[in-house]
C-alpha cells in the first residue's frame, strides 16, 4: 500500500481540472530555506516559486506503474483541516472574514500546540462546515479522485482541525441550532458524515485519521489510528475497520539518531522501538485491524537521499514487525 497524501497547508498536489485555481494557485509558495515553522512573515510581493502538482496522466502513469507491481495506492485529500493551500485558492470555501488574504503555507508558524489538542489556529485553515459551497466543491475534488484511483478506499484527513474560529463564527452557530449539535467536534462529525455519503455515491468508502471519531461518525467509516492504539483499539471494537499508525511505533519522520546529525524534530524514534510495533494490540478485535502503517512526514525532509534514510531501518523494521507472526520476531536483537 502506499498512502498517498496529496493536500495539505503547504500545497495542493492533484490537478482537479473543474476546480483549476487548486494548482493554479494552492499548488505554489514561497520557498524558505531554514528551520520550518520558524520563518516569519511574508516579504511584500515575495515570489511563489516553489510547488508543483500531478496532472491526470501523471497518476494514471502511477497507478498503472503501482499496479504491475502489487502496490495499491489509496489518496488522500485532507480536510476539514490541513486546507490552507485550498482556501488560498478558493476563499469562499471559509467562514472567516479575510481569507482572500491567505496563500499556501511556506513554513511559518500557523498553530498554537501549548494548550494542547485540538491546537489553537492562528489563522483559520479550514473548510467551513456550515458553508453550502463546501459541499459543491467536494463532490467536484471527489469526482476526479474517484476516477483516478481504483482503491476502494478515499482517505479524507480529518486530523488536527481547530475549532477556535468555528466557536466564535456565527454561521457555525447557525448550523449547531437548525441541526441540534451541541459541540464543536459534533460540528465536524457533521461534515464527516456528509462528505462520506458523496465519497459513497462515488462507489467508494471513507478512511479518516482518528479524530473523526470524536463527535460521532457513520460505521462504515475507517480509521487510521494515528495518536497512539486507543483509539485504533476501541474502533475495532466498535465494528470500524482500522489501520494502526501509531506515533509511538510508525513515525520515521521522527528522530533516529542523535540530533546533531539530523534535522531537529520534536520527538524521536529509536530502531529496537519501531521494531517493536505490534498492529494487533491487546484488546483489539482482530477482525477489523485492515494492517499498519508507517508515516514519513516531509517537513524537515529536503531531499530524496535524506528521505532514504530516514525511511531506513526501520522501514524493515516495521516491514517485519506487520508481516511477520509474533512469535517469529521474539528473541531477534538489533
């Protein structure tokens, strides 16, 4: 399998040809050189000259390359959050007054982490869920997905989407009192469940990062456990299919060495730890544990070689750890 994140705040990457301002516009940005989520803001008229996307035939090239190889490629457009390349392109898909003032993200700083989770937004890189517009603009993006890729699956994001301008925007109030949602996260499991039931009249089904689960969601759905095994483990026994991609086993973006060598990323992964990455934790019911994952996350990534090894080892690693019975790895030291 290869996930296939294909959106995000630093740019949209997938020609969508009825909606082309996403790679007109979302698909370029400044291009800093340094730490990212340290550069500060934008100089006047600053060229846009980073980016790029894949076109229709690129992807048609790749899934067919995929295919002759047994890999299946499941793509991923992430929303409600993560959508400031979008927004850029289209600021009418926000609630928030300003956003025709936004580009796609070049490393600054866009989110407050020091409360916790779901972070505080310093600028507002949502989809609005109460705006209709929303709703027209997926079923396009879903479309031409649907039509590009084969995989039963569409992975739809989900994950790390503030709620700090939904609670203050009177559009979402709206929308909380005509349908009866009584939390913000219940305002989310709103838009989930909506942009599932387009994903479906593609003849397709929905993954989601595991948030979605918080404000409710339709049983169908899929999740990608992603902030640790509990969640994973209480969606398997829910019923929900799952795929375990837990920080704590399956992030390479993470550290592996010493942090004079590598990029400074706030959390580190040892070897012998990814090794130890069990997709079947206790208390899950295997019957709906789809596999797991590993993410390499591209924010402190500059190139391909040093892409290379920060995929190795512990790509085999956690190659063996998913495809290898347990009992087989006991005993084996690295």
């Amino acid at each position: 399998m290869l996930h296939f994140h294909l959106t995000d705040d630093e740019g949209w990457r997938l020609e969508i040809k009825s909606l082309p301002k996403l790679t007109e516009v979302g698909a370029w940005r400044i291009d800093r050189t340094g730490t990212f989520n340290s550069f500060g803001a934008p100089e006047p008229n600053e060229p846009k000259t980073y980016g790029g996307f894949y076109t229709h035939e690129d992807i048609k090239e790749l899934v067919q390359y995929a295919s002759e190889r047994f890999v299946n490629i499941i793509p991923e457009i992430d929303v409600p959050g993560h959508s400031l390349a979008a927004v850029a392109a289209y600021p009418e898909l926000s609630c928030t007054p300003g956003a025709d003032k936004y580009q796609p993200r070049y490393g600054q700083p866009i989110m407050d982490w020091s409360h916790g989770a779901p972070p505080i937004a310093l600028l507002d890189n949502t989809l609005c869920p109460a705006n209709e517009k929303i709703y027209g603009f997926m079923d396009k993006v879903l479309t031409e997905v649907a039509q590009l890729f084969p995989f039963e699956y569409i992975h739809l994001g989900g994950d790390e989407a503030p709620h700090n301008f939904w609670e203050k925007n009177a559009q979402v109030q709206a929308l909380m009192k005509r349908e009866g949602l009584k939390t913000i996260p219940q305002v989310q499991a709103y838009f989930e469940k909506r942009v599932e039931t387009i994903v479906k009249a593609k003849g397709k089904k929905m993954m989601g990062w595991d948030e979605v689960l918080e404000g409710g969601v339709s049983p169908s759905t899929a999740i990608m456990s992603w902030r640790g095994e509990k969640a994973g483990i209480e969606a398997s026994q829910k019923g929900h299919y799952v795929v375990m991609s837990p920080t704590t086993f399956a992030y390479i973006d993470y550290m592996q060495g010493d942090v004079s060598v590598e990029s400074p990323v706030y959390a580190k992964l040892l070897l012998n730890q990814s090794y130890k990455f069990n997709p079947l934790p206790k208390g899950a019911n295997a019957k709906y544990i789809l596999g797991g994952q590993a993410n390499l996350w591209t924010e402190q990534v500059y190139t391909m070689r040093y892409a290379e090894y920060m995929t190795w080892p512990r790509g085999f690693a956690i190659a063996e750890s998913l495809w290898s019975s347990e009992e087989k790895r006991t005993g084996m030291a690295l």
